[in-house]
C-alpha cells in the first residue's frame, strides 16, 4: 500500500450528515469522498460519528441518538434520521464512502474520538449509555477535580471497561470493513487520567494502544494505525500519552501532531523538530496537522498565503505529511479551495510564492483553557515603559536566494500595538537590529470597527523591509519596546499582532500579478 503524504479528515458531520435534508441520498452523502477527487490529497480520514455513539451500522457499540425519544438540538436530530434512513434501506454509512474512496482512488482510514464526556442525559443527544449509567468511570469520581470542569466528566482509562468499550469499537471497524487502516484521535479530550495517578496511567495507555495496534496489523498487513497527539511530546505526556515510547515500539504508523484543536485554528509556529527527532531511525511517520481558521479582525480562513507559509514552515522541520484538519468551516468548497489543496505537498513549488506568516495570538482568538499541554502563547505580550517584548517568528523562506534570481518583490513586517494614543513611542527591532523609523508606516487603528474577534484599538507599524532588515531563513526574534508613554491614559498596552509578508514576482523582474499599478492605467 502506497504511504500517503496527504491526509484529509471529514468529521462525517459538519460538511455532510448535518447539511442534508432526511431521508440523505447515497450521492450525497458520496460527496464527502468526491469533493476530494482530483486534489493531492491520498487518505480521507473519515471520522465514526461523536465518538460515545457512532453513525455507521454498529452491532457492538450504540448507534447516535439510539436512546433518544425527544430531540433538543434539530441538527443532530437530523444527523441520526439521515444515519437510520441509509441503514433501513440496507447502506452502512461506513460502507458508501469505503467503496465511494477505493472507487475514486482513495485510502479510507476510519476515525475514532477517544475521549468524549460523558455528558448530561438530559441534554445531550449524542451520548451514549454506556457513559449515561457509568458516572463511576468519569475522571472527576475519583474526586479533587472541579466538576465544572470538562476533565471531570471525561472517561478514566485507569477503568478495564472503558478501555474495553473503546477497544470493541475499533475491532469491530478493522476487522469488518476493507479499510487500510485506522486513526485515534487522542487529542480531543486531552485528559486520560487522573492527576494523581497519570506515571501509572502512562503504562496502561501503551499497553492499550500496543493492543489496538496489534489487531489493526493482524486485520492486514498493510494497514496503519495513525494517532492524532499534542505536537508537544511532553504536553502529550502530562496527560497519559507516552508518545515518544509508543515510536520507540513501532506501536503507530502515523503520528500527527496537532495544536489548537478546539479553536480550529492555523499555527504556523507549531515546533515539530521534537516528534521529527523522537521518529528518526524509525518506520514512524511524523504528520503535522494544518487548519484552516486565522480568526484575525482581518481575516476568518487563511488565504492560500498564509497556508503557504503554514505548509512550507512545517516541510522545512523534516515532516514526513501533512494532515488536514477542519477545513470544513469553508465548506461548500469553492475554487479556492482547490487551489489552497494543490501546492500543499510541494515545498519546492511553494519557495518561490508569496507567504503570509502570523504569530498567533489567544484571547479573543484563541481560549487559552482550551489549549494543548506543551503550546505557550506568546501573544498579547503586555508592555511596560522602557521594556522589551519579544517575539519569536519562524519562517521557511531563504530570501537571499530568491532576491538573487530576482524573484523578491517586498518583504513586509507588521506589528500590532493595541491601547496606544499618538503620543506614545515605540522602536522596534528584528534580530537585534534596530529597524530605521524611515521603513514605517504607522496606521492609525485608534478606533478600530467591531468585528466578530472585539474591537482593538491602537497602530499598526508595518516595515517595508530593505535587504539590510530582511529576515533570516528558520527563528526571528522580533523586539518592541515602548520608549515613552502617553502620561494621560492607564490601559495596559499589548504587542497584539506580528506579521510577516514576503512578496514574490512570476518570474524574473517581472510585473505584479495580473494588474500591475506602476505600468499605469488599464482599458
């Protein structure tokens, strides 16, 4: 079986089950594999449903909305008409898009949330009995955990029975159906333990992921088992994932490493040199998993720039893949789509092409209780008179090599200061080397417009760089430092945004794009 450098995950939901009206049409329900023909893209990593219940034709685990007479939320209500409607007319769900993807050429590998709460049967329609009437099972029973909190009511792996619960699920997915292989999705739930007993719970995970994985092998010879994990290897192991042990075993195939799963959101800066070490010398492959949300003021999805530079950052840190990940909020897919999908899996196609990089940035943007063990946010940075914030941005471009072929149109450095007035000043330093005030300009975004991430008030300093400021090829050090402050206001002043642009031409010495202002006016 060809080893696929592209991988794209369909949660089965939120582009397909939950937009078609009951009783859903085999073709639609097909199009979550057709949408994909034609693009690089080689595996479709098809997730099973929510993950306590599933929306294939289960005989061992329970079925989405089984135990359900009344429907609160309409959307999942159709979620399960559309499910039983294929499954009365003899179509396992899990059968169409099997055959529909080796039809069209694909690899389908099913895919499992392994950690789900338990929930509140009063309200949750998608939970399953098993959790319902096993609140024993929950983390949090063991006490000395908020039970606000979403870790008290996710399941405890310490427990036989859940570890067999979930383990039944998957034999049952591998061993019938023709799949070529199947993925965990570890980085869901993010807790597998409780914290007093986590050095021990470390043991029994591997113990159990050595289980799937040896019915996964013994299903097929060429099937993989992919597991999705923090990108951090020690954020990974304070919750029960001994990931590094796991590629020592050659116990995964696949490991994809992943940052701001909650949040859907695209890290350029992911560091994935880590897990690339931990695989080297080994049968393991290291995915980097990419998403599609930027959630700026300016900027919902990437633009094809800015996945440029997601893409290019992490082939340029040794990946073996690139794993897309809910890239379902542009659903339904648009031509753009299909350009953002093509370059990805050529880092050489991409050098030459204009990249946006951002640094991302929590608060509105980002829930920082929702992130992954391991990820440290370095944005907003607050700023006091007379120190320095600095800012790490990694970029994949070598610009004096394209500047050299005369490929190099601008390359353009964006810094963000919010609760700023005109009279407070600012310097700003990349690499160490003061950028000259005669490159800035300052846009005045005092009273910026409400968008759907807060009103954020204060300037821009955008830089366009001359060749003696350009950055370098890999870590950046950008450093602001507020010189003088306005003596009449008090709101803390933050770096909010850093941004980088590099700007490149078709060709050689060749114009901008397809309207190039400085040839004068067009008829």
């Amino acid at each position: 079986m060809t080893k696929p450098r592209m991988m794209f995950y369909n949660d089965g939901r939120h582009p397909l089950i939950y937009q078609y009206e009951p009783p859903i049409a085999r073709e639609e329900y097909e199009s979550a594999v057709d949408e994909l023909v034609g693009t690089p893209v080689e595996a479709l990593m098809f997730c099973l449903g929510d993950g306590r219940t599933q929306l294939y034709n289960t005989q061992i685990g329970e079925l989405w909305g089984h135990n359900r007479d009344v429907w609160t939320h309409p959307v999942f209500h159709r979620a399960h008409r559309n499910a039983v409607s294929l499954i009365d007319r003899g179509s396992d769900p899990l059968k169409i898009i099997l055959n529909r993807a080796h039809e069209k050429g694909l690899l389908l590998y099913p895919t499992l949330l392994v950690q789900v709460p338990s929930g509140d049967p009063e309200v949750d329609v998608r939970g399953s009995d098993f959790r319902f009437n096993n609140k024993q099972f929950d983390i949090g029973a063991k006490g000395g955990i908020d039970p606000s909190l979403r870790m008290s009511q996710l399941a405890d792996f310490m427990h036989e029975e859940v570890r067999d619960e979930r383990f039944a699920i998957v034999k049952e997915v591998v061993e019938g159906y023709d799949i070529d292989g199947f993925e965990l999705q570890l980085n869901y739930g993010r807790a597998y333990f409780h914290p007093t007993e986590m050095d021990i719970g470390r043991s029994v995970m591997t113990d159990w992921i050595q289980k799937v994985h040896d019915v996964v092998k013994s299903s097929g010879n060429n099937r993989e088992l992919v597991v999705r994990v923090p990108a951090s290897i020690e954020g990974a192991h304070s919750i029960g994932l001994d990931v590094r042990r796991w590629i020592s075993l050659g116990i995964v195939d696949v490991v994809v490493g992943n940052t701001f799963e909650s949040a859907e959101t695209i890290d350029q800066m992911t560091d994935f040199t880590p897990l690339v070490e931990a695989a080297k010398g080994t049968e393991v492959r290291v995915h980097a998993g990419l998403h599609s949300l930027v959630r700026s003021d300016r900027m919902a999805h990437g633009t094809i720039e800015v996945l440029r530079g997601a893409a290019s950052n992490y082939w340029a840190q040794g990946i073996d893949g690139i794993y897309i990940a809910y890239w379902h909020g542009m659903w339904p897919y648009g031509d753009d789509y299909f350009a953002k999908l093509r370059e990805l899996p050529h880092p050489d196609i991409m050098a030459p092409k204009t990249k946006f990089y951002f640094v991302p940035t929590a608060a509105e943007r980002i829930e920082t209780e929702t992130l992954e063990p391991g990820v440290v946010m370095q944005l907003p940075s607050a700023m006091e008179v007379n120190e320095s914030t600095s800012v790490q941005l990694r970029i994949s471009d070598d610009i004096e090599r394209w500047s050299a072929a005369s490929r190099i149109d601008e390359v353009i450095l964006r810094v963000r200061v919010t609760n700023s007035t005109e009279r407070d000043i600012y310097s700003v330093k990349l690499n160490g080397a003061p950028l000259p005030d005669s490159l800035r300009r300052t846009i005045n975004t005092h009273y910026g417009k409400t968008s759907q991430y807060g009103k954020l008030r204060g300037y821009f300093f955008v830089y366009h760089l001359n060749q003696q400021n350009w950055p370098v090829q890999g870590i950046n050090t950008v450093e602001v430092t507020l010189e003088e402050c306005d003596p009449q206001t008090d709101p803390e002043r933050y770096v909010y945004d850093v941004e980088l642009e590099v700007r490149y031409l078709m060709g050689k010495r060749f114009y901008r794009g397809v309207r190039d202002s400085d040839l004068g006016p067009f008829t």
